[in-house]
C-alpha cells in the first residue's frame, strides 16, 4: 500500500541515528534532531494529502460545497456505485400492464442481476410492469410450467398480458419489442435470437400473451417435473387454441440479441426421467393446467433489489403421486 511504502524511510533514519551515535555523539543529536523534523514535515504533508482526498471525494458525492453551507445539509446523493433504478409506473404510457412472471428456485446471483436490469430496460421503453418472481418452496422437483400458472394466477387485476420469462435471460436489444402482443402470443426469444435454441417449434425463454389467450390455453401443463418439455407441450396447446404465434422482425443481431447468465457448471439442470416420465414427456394433457392447478402461497413480500421492485411469491405445489410420481426423486 501506498502509506506502508512511505513509512518505511522513519525505520531508515533510526537505524542511521544510531550509527551516527557511535561516531560522533553531538553531530548524531543534531543530525537526529534535523531528521526528527523532517518527518514530521513528511507526515504533516501525507495527513494534508489524505484529508484533501475524503473532502473531494465527499463533494463529488454530495454536491457542492458552497451549496452545503448556504441551504444546510442537502438529501443523500448516491454515488456512482450506488444509482438507484427509479420506480416507475406511468399512465401515460398507455392502457396496458404487463406481469413478467419469473418461475424461480436458488438462484438468487442471477435474481440480482435480472430485477433492476430488465426493470431499467422496460422503464427505457416505456412499458408499464411489475415484476412477479414466483419462488418454489416445497420439497418437490422444479415445476416451471405450475410456477407460471400461480404466477398467471396471483397477477392481480391491474394487468393484463403476462410475460413467461427465464430469470437467466436478458434482452440486449432495445428493438425488442415488450408491448401489448393483441394479435396473438409473442416469442421475443425466438429460435433464430435465442443463444441456446434454434429449433422451430420453440417457444421457451420470453414469450408474451395476453391473459385471455392464456386462458383460453388453460394455462400450462402441471405434469412436466425437472427441467424441460412443458414449453414443447404448451406450443401445441397454441395450436389447439388456434392462437397464431408472433415473433420479431427486423432484428439483425442473431444469437447476441441474448446475454444468457446460466452458469451449467454451477448451476446443474435437473434433467432425469424417473419411472414412467421419459414416455410421458412426450404425450399431450389435454385436461390439466389451469383448471387442476394446486398451490398454497406461503408468504408474499414486497422487495426492492436496486431501486428496482419486485414481488416474492413463496410457493407451495402440491402433487397427485398417482398421476406424476416422478415429481419426487424416491
């Protein structure tokens, strides 16, 4: 460190008083006395530095000091490292608000990052929001899609178009577009952007529908535990709803539109097929959703990370072992 590096030459002139000493006795008590006061002087000059350095730092944070002295102590203003996300749900952005419906369990790093970054982008495009991280609790497998139905579910009656999105995915392109999706679902991760998946019946990641439209899919599948298929399922449905499936256009940036955040590495996908699963992932359920979703919400908190607000829904899921055994590993 600087300061340790500066205090090094005082053991130096120590040593050398004492050798002075032994020569001559009188020169040394001079020479010590002199020395003695320069660093002193050396001192003096580094305290000057270091409270120099605190008073500019603490007006480059606090405004100006001129200010300070004629009006009193102004508000905190944060410094660069600690710029807050604004709040924002303006009218005037127009008649619809959107639920962004995060399906969650431990991932609590990639939840930091997710909250006031997709809060700032959508506040940048004007879409009125409010952020819904539906968070598993239970002892069951992950269940996605049931989390998305609670989700749909608990979204009040202040929105009416929800988006399904992945908490490990954020949007780097300000063309996306989040609005109203009126004419039909919405893919904004679409196989031809998505980092990951390119496969034309895709419909996973970001996908935006209106609540009537999800209605009239009667949700997702409650019977897809572990990771993957429901999304597969569920783009079968919007063909059964006859719902035409929208996805962008004029988006030249590929598979960086995308910054994907999963680390695999750290965060392991839970992809076994237990007991009759791996035949049953493949099967449309054409009754369940919606209308056979089981849930308790244990616990509903308000929280800001950043300036930005979201919603924790803690989430209870209930299981019928006769129908979905494999939603346990035993």
């Amino acid at each position: 460190m600087m300061y340790s590096s500066r205090r090094k030459p005082v053991l130096y002139f120590k040593e050398d008083r004492r050798s002075e000493n032994q020569k001559v006795h009188h020169h040394g008590d001079v020479l010590f006395l002199s020395r003695k006061c320069t660093v002193l002087k050396l001192f003096g000059l580094c305290m000057v530095l270091v409270l120099g350095s605190l008073l500019w730092l603490q007006l480059s944070c606090s405004g100006d000091l001129s200010q300070t002295v004629r009006d009193g102590p102004p508000p905190h203003q944060p410094c660069p490292g600690e710029r807050q996300t604004p709040t924002v749900d303006d009218p005037s952005w127009g008649p619809h608000k959107m639920a962004v419906i995060i399906p969650f369990r431990e991932r609590f790093e990639e939840l930091l990052v997710f909250v006031p970054y997709m809060h700032a982008f959508l506040n940048k495009k004007k879409i009125r929001h409010k952020i819904l991280v539906v968070n598993q609790v239970d002892h069951f497998r992950f269940n996605r899609a049931s989390l998305i139905n609670v989700g749909y579910m608990e979204s009040g009656n202040d929105t009416d178009y929800i988006a399904m999105h992945d908490v490990d995915l954020l949007p780097q392109n300000e063309a996306l577009d989040y609005g109203f999706p009126e004419e039909g679902p919405f893919h904004v991760a679409s196989p031809e952007l998505h980092p990951l998946y390119h496969y034309k019946t895709y419909v996973g990641g970001i996908l935006l529908l209106t609540k009537k439209h999800y209605q009239m899919c009667n949700g997702m599948s409650n019977r897809f535990w572990g990771w993957g298929r429901e999304d597969d399922e569920f783009f079968r449905r919007l063909r059964t709803a006859e719902l035409q499936l929208f996805r962008p256009k004029g988006i030249n940036t590929g598979y960086k539109t995308f910054r994907h955040i999963h680390d695999p590495a750290w965060r392991k996908r839970d992809q076994k097929r237990i007991a009759a699963q791996k035949q049953e992932q493949f099967k449309i359920d054409p009754e369940g959703g919606l209308t056979n979703l089981r849930y308790k919400v244990e616990s509903r908190q308000e929280l800001t990370i950043s300036g930005a607000p979201c919603t924790i829904i803690s989430t209870s899921l209930e299981c019928d072992l006769s129908q979905t055994p494999w939603c346990q590993f035993s």
